[in-house]
C-alpha cells in the first residue's frame, strides 16, 4: 500500500504556492475507526486531507491546527485536528447518517452539513488561539475553505479535496491540492491558472488515472512550471494516552474528584478521535487526590 505524503511546492516562479497530498490511507483508518457511512466517509474524508496540508504550513513544531465544522444538517458538526508534522486525526458527530446521492449521482456531502459555520483554529503557543470563522458557502468543504482563505486571511486561494469508495464502502481514492496566489503573482498567470481549474472534474479521477500529487501539481500547472520544495510523510495520528488522560482527569475541581471517589465506581474515559477506553478505578482516583 503506497504511503500518504504532502508534496510542498512553488509555481510560476514562486508567483504560486502550491501544496497536493495523497491521503487514502488515512481516510480509510478513519473510516475504520468511526465507522463512517460513505457520505460520512466523504465529509470527515476532505476535512482531514485538509487538515494534513493545513497543518503542514505551519511554522513552529508544537503548533496545532484545529478545523471545526458546526452545521444544521443530519450529519451534525466534524472536529479535525493536525499538527505541524501532518499527523491529523479527527471525528464526525453522526458517523452513520445516510443520504441519497444527490443530482449529480454523487455523495451528498453538501446536504449532509446543511447550513453552518467554518472555524480554523491556530493555536501557536501565544496567549489566545487565532480563531477565523466564515460561513458555509457550499457544505462542499473544499468551497468552504476557498472562502475562508479569501475572506479570513485575505489569500486567494483554490482549495480541492475528494474522496472516492469502492463498491465495499471503502475508501479508494483521497486526496487534494491547494494553490494560494502571492500579491506580485501576474494576471496572466492567473487567468491560466483559472482556465486550467475550471476545466478540472475532480481530483479524484486525477487519482484513478494513476496521478500522483507531483503528477497533479504538474497538471495544474501546465506550462507554468513547478519547483518541488519538500515531500513530508502524512497520516491519522492520536496523541491520547493513559497519562494525558490522568493529567485531565487530575485537573477537575478537588470536589468533583472527591465525588467520583464516593461514587466507588471506576470511570471510563472514551477518546472521541481514535476510540480507545481508559478505565481509572477509584484507588487511582485517590492517588490523583492525594497528588493534588
């Protein structure tokens, strides 16, 4: 099974930037652990390859982005999270919702989100997370995060992220690009870059073309060219773990620990990103207290 890596590169003599990734994988081990319906699979499927590239952008080692979609569709709201390392990890609160294909005999991912909110997290170690937030414009995902470059963080951007399944409900294709257009980019690469976009269908029949993300940048580009700065290696990555849930547990109000204790039941913590269980009994909840 071929790996999941991020491609980072410069076109048009640097006048774009240019980011494709191939995700499958960890698509498919999200799938895995949520038990996604294929739409569900699509929806959670374009924000984490989103999250991979996104969060491969940022600067400093221990920053973390958040990409949260609240919606008032069926499917209910998705949590992505990625580091600067393109670990990325994440959940959908209805992971079963079904829908009919819709006009285009496609997933209906759009209908699935209904109406809601984009918000992009950046938390880099200073007092207060950046926090932007635009409305939904498509429930598209990719659309959505076109308008949020544009209006949030005032890059001109051309986002694209798809997710195919197989007949299995697997996952046999992901993956997606993102182009940002620099300020001195020229207006004739732009409008080459605009032509070129609007006769794209998706970057998943790029993908069963036998299309690596090197190969799409290069499409994309056409005779515009393209540098290669760097390939970086992505996937569905939890940081939970027995102590990190101690640490949480140990932080709640000194009466809520005592309570837990009195109850004399064990407590069982459920991580909503990969899905394993921590069971603290109450002799470690009485460490915790005498710890305090």
């Amino acid at each position: 099974m071929t790996e999941d890596y991020i491609v980072r590169a410069m076109g048009a003599d640097h006048q774009l930037r240019l980011f494709a990734v191939t995700s499958r994988n960890l698509v498919e081990r999200a799938r895995e652990i949520h038990d996604t319906s294929p739409v569900a699979t699509a929806a959670l499927g374009r924000l984490l390859t989103a999250g991979s590239m996104m969060g491969s952008m940022m600067k400093g080692e221990n920053d973390v982005l958040t990409l949260q979609i609240q919606c008032g569709g069926p499917i209910g709201g998705l949590t992505v999270t990625a580091d600067a390392q393109a670990g990325v990890k994440g959940y959908v609160r209805e992971p079963h919702v079904i829908l009919p294909p819709n006009a285009k005999g496609k997933l209906d991912v759009s209908g699935a989100l209904g109406p809601g909110f984009l918000n992009v997290i950046r938390d880099i170690g200073m007092k207060e997370p950046y926090n932007g937030q635009t409305h939904l414009v498509s429930g598209e995902i990719a659309e959505d995060l076109t308008y949020y470059y544009a209006t949030s963080e005032q890059v001109p951007s051309s986002v694209g992220l798809g997710v195919l399944m197989d007949k299995d409900n697997h996952v046999r294709q992901a993956g997606g690009f993102i182009i940002q257009v620099m300020p001195f980019a020229e207006d004739t690469v732009i409008d080459k870059l605009e032509t070129k976009l609007q006769a794209l269908h998706s970057v998943t029949d790029l993908q069963e073309q036998g299309m690596t993300p090197e190969d799409i940048l290069e499409y994309l580009m056409a005779d515009l060219g393209v540098e290669i700065t760097d390939r970086i290696p992505t996937e569905y990555r939890c940081n939970c773990s027995m102590e990190r849930v101690s640490r949480a547990i140990a932080s709640v109000g000194r009466s809520d620990l005592e309570e837990m204790i009195a109850d004399g039941e064990p407590i069982e913590v459920n991580c909503q990103f990969c899905g394993s269980h921590y069971i603290f009994e109450t002799e470690d909840l009485r460490e915790m207290l005498q710890q305090r």
